[in-house]
C-alpha cells in the first residue's frame, strides 16, 4: 500500500491486514489500537497523525512517540 498523501484511519480499516499499534518510548509500552475504536472516537477520515497527537498512553501518560503500521496476513478490501 502506497500513499502520497496524509493517512487516514478507513485506509487502514479497508485493508484488514494492516494494524496500528502505539509505541510509547518513556515506558517502553507497545499496543496494538482497535480501529473500530478508533474511528467511534474520532471517525473513520481522522488523520493518523491526528490520533497519534490525541492518544496518551494508559501505563504512563504520555503521547506516544510513533504510530507502527504492521502487517499480519493478506486481505481484500470489502465492497
């Protein structure tokens, strides 16, 4: 998956092979986010460098570093 532009959450969601996790590097915590979670918080064309900027880690409260996209088996977008 390539994109010249800002990535937004339904990007990620439409390709269900795709995760997002948070790294937090004050604590070393590392957590894999729920995207329908996400996108009932926020929408599904939020930003993901907007949620990067609004989550906070649970373990120590602070915003983490980075967001990871990762890629754990192959898939087909729906409609």
């Amino acid at each position: 998956m390539t994109e010249s532009g800002p990535i937004v959450l339904r990007t990620l969601a439409d390709y269900q092979a795709f995760t997002l996790s948070a790294l937090c590097q004050a604590c070393d915590r590392s957590v894999v986010l729920d995207h329908q979670a996400l996108a009932d918080r926020w929408g599904w064309e939020v930003l993901l460098t907007e949620v990067r900027r609004r989550l906070r880690c649970q373990q120590c409260g602070r915003r983490p570093q980075r967001l990871l996209v990762g890629y754990h088996q192959v898939a087909v977008p729906d409609g």
